[in-house]
C-alpha cells in the first residue's frame, strides 16, 4: 500500500537551529531556558500545516559520532570535542536540559522519536525514507542529507539554513543549479570539497567547483581516480598530485559520508495525541500559544 508524504525532522539540526535563533530570554516558570523546546514545536507545527503530512518522526542521535566512523576517518568531527574527548558544550549548559523536554513533548504529540544505537540521525532519517512505500520531505540545516534526494521516490530535502520560513526545497533541479551535480553523485563531490564542521579535510585544491567539474566529465570518484592515474587525462598537475595523495582520505571518507539506510525500520505511526497530558505540560513548561499552535498542527494529521 502506498502512503502519503512522510516527514523526517532532523531533531538535533533543528533544536541546535532554535536554541542559537531564539532569545534565551524565553523561560519556563521554574526559570528552565526553553527557547529551543519552544523553537523547535513552532518549526514542527508550521512545516506540518504547510506540508500536511502523512506521519512525522523526529530522528534521534544515538551517538552523534559513532566510533566506526572514527575508525575509518580519526578527524571525524574532532572539532566539535572538548578537551576530555566528550561533545563540547557550545550552549553554556542551557541546551542540554532542554533536550528530553523536546523528546517528551513530541511523545505527548503521537510523534515517534526513532534513534538507532551506533548511528546518527542521519542514518536513521536514510534507512525510513528507504523503507516509506511513498514521498518524504526531511527538514535538516545540514547539506548531508542532500545524498537522499531522489525525484523519482519524491525524496525532498526542506533545508532550513536560511530559516523555517525561508526555507529551499532541495530537489535534484536545486542541487544542479546550485552545485552542478546530481543527488547520485553528492557523496563523492562533498569528498573531494570536504567540510569543515565534520572534520573532513577534503582534497587540496578542489573546491565546489573544480569538484562538479570533474564529476561531470569522468562520473564518480572511481572515475576522477583513474583518471589520475592517467598521464594523458585532461585533470591539471596540482590537482592530479592532489588526488594521487589522499587516496586513502577518499576511500574512508566515501563510507564515513554515506548514510546508511539500513539500521532501523519504520516505527508504529499510529500512536495519538495526548492532548490534555500536552497542555498540562505546556503550562509546566511556560510554552504560552506553542501549545494550540502544536495541538492545532498535530490535528490537521490526525
């Protein structure tokens, strides 16, 4: 049986996104900062009402850097860790209570929160748009997800680095106006461009640009490596060196940056709203009108 439109909240993106958007002024009656619980309900309930899907679920890191991906590429994120090797708090300790309110919050909303131990959300947001029998959009401000787009599925990607309101909707048409590649081969192009807030190093030399480039004329990475190799290819000298060198950075780095759309399955999405146990927990928590905006969100699915 086919479904509707299947919306996947990249939770982390999205709470982190509220939490640096929202004053911190904004507090529960026992003086919790809440503006990221409070920020991340809104996002929700405006994109459901303006999408109306089918389900939502909001996708969970169970580990937001798995230690097999720090086996294959030991730069993995090293950026974001303090100096005893945990996540280092950007957020002065205000977030971080914060995080199983959202998680309660969506619960009381009949909204799934699905993580998988040893992998990100992200792998959990590729493995249920593998598995929907029908459309998906996912919200995320990260550019890693645009590897799941695929028009033929109707996989979108609502990307909300501008802002909920101002928000793209990555289809494959977006992504080769913005970057000249295809979905199938952004796996390869964010290799070679690299990121710097994953702790990827990229490959000297090749930028956003010269990536497209050489996807375009030799087709993936296995490809660009040949060519390379070949004295007679049309790929400059520096460029060339460049590739020959960091061999070993691309093959790890193509596994490390490949979602897995294989580690959990498609939840129970039946699950109905609590409403009174909602409000009451709105009223704990200070949400004002979050809440009916929630409750009024969460109906139009119901």
């Amino acid at each position: 049986m086919s479904h509707g439109r299947l919306l996947l909240l990249d939770s982390a993106s999205l709470y982190f996104r509220a939490f640096f958007g929202i004053p911190k002024t904004l507090k529960a009656p026992d003086g919790t900062v809440v503006n990221a619980l409070r920020g991340i309900l809104d996002f929700t309930s405006t994109l459901t009402t303006q999408y109306e899907p089918e389900a939502v679920v909001a996708c969970w890191d169970d580990d937001w850097r798995p230690q097999w991906r720090v086996d294959l590429l030991d730069t993995y994120k090293t950026q974001r860790l303090d100096d005893e090797g945990g996540e280092a708090d950007t957020t002065e300790g205000l977030l971080g209570p914060q995080v199983p309110l959202i998680a309660e919050a969506f619960g009381l909303l009949g909204i799934p929160v699905v993580g998988a131990a040893d992998y990100e959300a992200d792998d959990v947001i590729g493995s249920l748009a593998e598995a929907w029998d029908g459309p998906v959009d996912i919200v995320t401000g990260d550019r890693d997800l645009f590897q799941l787009v695929d028009d033929d599925r109707d996989i979108r990607v609502l990307y909300v680095a501008r802002g909920v309101s101002k928000h793209d909707v990555v289809d494959n048409a977006w992504l080769r106006e913005k970057y000249g590649v295809d979905a199938a081969d952004y796996v390869d192009f964010a290799v070679m461009r690299g990121d710097a807030s994953d702790g990827l190093p990229g490959v000297a030399g090749i930028g956003d640009k010269t990536a497209a480039v050489l996807l375009e004329e030799f087709g993936d990475l296995d490809g660009i490596l040949a060519a390379a190799d070949d004295t007679w290819s049309s790929i400059k000298p520096r460029v060339r060196a460049s590739l020959r060198e960091s061999v070993d950075y691309i093959t790890a780095a193509r596994e490390v940056v490949a979602v897995r759309r294989d580690v959990c399955e498609v939840p129970d999405l039946t699950t109905a709203v609590d409403e009174d146990a909602f409000t009451a927990f709105g009223t704990t928590w200070g949400l004002g009108g979050v809440t009916e905006r929630a409750l009024a969100a969460r109906a139009r699915w119901a």
